[in-house]
C-alpha cells in the first residue's frame, strides 16, 4: 500500500490486492492513533478562485512552438506550451497557449504542496524543424 497524498486533515491510500489483511489492519491501527491525537482546528478561509487565464495563442501551436522549461517565478508573462497540472486534484489549471499571470503563479506556490518545479512555455512560435507553424 503507499500513501497517495496527504495534508493536514486527509490522506489517500491506495490498497491493491497483495496487500494483506495484517498490513490493512496496522494501517486502520495507525491512524486510529493519529486520530485520536489530533487536534481541533478550524477550517482555513475559502480560497479565491485560480483566476482565469487569457487565450494568446491556439493549443496547437502553443503545443508544437519551441519550448523551454523555467522556474514558475520566470513565467510571468509567458505563454503556457504545456498543461500545468498540480497534484492533487489532477486538473490542469493552465493550457497550453493562456498566458501566465503573477497571480497563476502566487496561487501556484501559496495551494498545492506538491511543488510545480517547472513550467514549460513557450520560447519561439517556430516549430521543432525550423519552419515557422500555419
């Protein structure tokens, strides 16, 4: 079994069939006892909404452009050539071809704890092969 992804209030394991009924009963075991020692707290404030993201360039040829990867502080202002997805909940809040805003990447770094490294964007709207896209 592996922890999937955990935060202060949740955790997600995944169970397959070679998990035995000795290691489910340890982790119901286990967080029994984490339970038992938490500690009410109230709930952070609602979150304001990621904002939406303005449409510079098509998806195709944001996607097929010659793409670089930078440090989510150097994307302001850059446009977005692949989806930018954090983990958890898996969807993507940046297409490729939206242009990223301070504020994408403030909200980036202030709600996922599983860190964006690298953003990948769009260095020129060539193509791969030197011809320039239609």
């Amino acid at each position: 079994m592996a922890c999937e992804m955990a935060d202060d209030r949740n955790a997600v394991f995944i169970l397959t069939g070679a998990d035995t009924g000795a290691s489910i009963y340890r982790l119901r075991r286990g967080l029994r006892c984490l339970s038992g020692r938490r500690r009410e707290e109230p709930l952070p404030l609602a979150a304001a909404p990621f904002p939406p993201a303005a449409r510079v360039m098509p998806v195709r040829q944001a996607w097929f452009s010659h793409t670089g990867r930078v440090a989510p502080a150097a994307a302001e202002g850059l446009v977005c050539a692949r989806p930018v997805t954090p983990y958890p909940p898996g969807v993507p809040l940046l297409w490729p071809g939206e242009k990223i805003t301070r504020a994408h990447i403030e909200l980036i770094r202030e709600r996922w704890y599983n860190e964006i490294e690298e953003i990948t964007v769009v260095i020129s709207q060539q193509s791969g092969k030197g011809g320039h896209l239609l």
